[in-house]
C-alpha cells in the first residue's frame, strides 16, 4: 500500500497514512477525527511511483492539494 501525505482542513494537521486507492475518500484526521482531509503529494510516494511504476518524474506538476497526479483543473496541468 501507498505511503500518503494528507493535511486536515479543519485543523490543518499534516500527517501521512498507508491507505489503498478505494480508502482515500475515507482517511480522516487524527487529530481531530474530520474527514475534510485533502492528500498531499511526498517526496516519498512519487519516488516509489517513479522507481516501479515507470512514471517520469514530475517535480513541476506533482498536484496539487486537491488531487493526486497534477492533472485536475486547479493543477493547470493537462
Ligand atoms: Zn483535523
């Protein structure tokens, strides 16, 4: 399982969880138990999706705090 950085909105808590794909929607914060957490991009997970996944490095549209893979309309991105 992934490795992902997530900030709470509530309380702007950071912190980062192993969840599955079909569990991101349902991370909630730890600090406050709120579930408007958005998902951050780590240095961690994108130099683990690059090493087995084949994916170039994308330093310049890593995402944004709204999604994952830098292509959402916020991003500017594709
Ligand atoms: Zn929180």
């Amino acid at each position: 399982m992934p490795l992902y950085e997530f900030r709470c909105r509530t309380c702007q808590h950071q912190f980062e969880e192993l969840v599955s794909m079909s569990s991101l929607d349902s991370v909630r914060c730890p600090a406050c138990q709120g579930n408007d957490v958005g998902k951050l991009m780590s240095s961690f997970s994108s130099r683990v999706k690059s090493d087995s996944g084949g994916y170039r490095p994308t330093a310049s549209s890593s995402g944004c705090s709204s999604c994952a893979s830098g292509n959402c309309s916020s991003c500017g991105h594709h």
